[in-house]
C-alpha cells in the first residue's frame, strides 16, 4: 500500500491521532499488525498483557484505553491522547 509517496513497512506498532466524529475528543490508535502479533506466543502474550494492563490498572502513569477492536488485518488499541509525548 502507497502511502504518500512511500511503501508502508510492517511494523509492530504503529500510533496515530484520530479524533472522535460526535464529540471531537482525540484518541491516540496504537495499530498492530496481526501478522506481527501472531508471529510467536511471547509476542501474543505481550500484546494481551498490555490490552489487560491499560483496561484494568487504574495510575497516573498509565495511560487508559479507551477501546480495542480489530480492523481488517491490524489490532487497534484507541487510547486517551495524552500532550507531551
């Protein structure tokens, strides 16, 4: 897929800013491809531990997830855009 100009490289995990049609809050998309999820069971493992991880552990310094779904061959995990990286 051309994505302007350039080839899009499987990655373990991409984040893009998206923002929500009905209320405009930002969401930060952490997308994973699932070939790369799938690859072995650590990998499988460490996907899942992170999904519980921001659903359930309420701190400061994690940042919750909003929601988690699967869009074609890619996870998406919708978190709450924080600023400053």
């Amino acid at each position: 897929m051309a994505l302007g100009g350039r080839k899009r490289v499987p990655a373990p995990g991409l984040v893009e800013v998206a923002f929500k049609l009905d209320s405009g809050v930002a969401y930060a998309l952490k997308k994973q491809a699932l070939p790369m999820v799938w690859r072995s069971e650590s990998t499988t493992a460490s996907v899942l531990i992170e999904h519980k991880i921001v659903t359930s552990v309420p701190s400061p310094f994690i940042v919750d997830a909003s929601y988690a779904y699967r869009d074609g061959s890619e996870l998406v995990l919708a978190l709450k855009m924080m600023s400053g990286g």
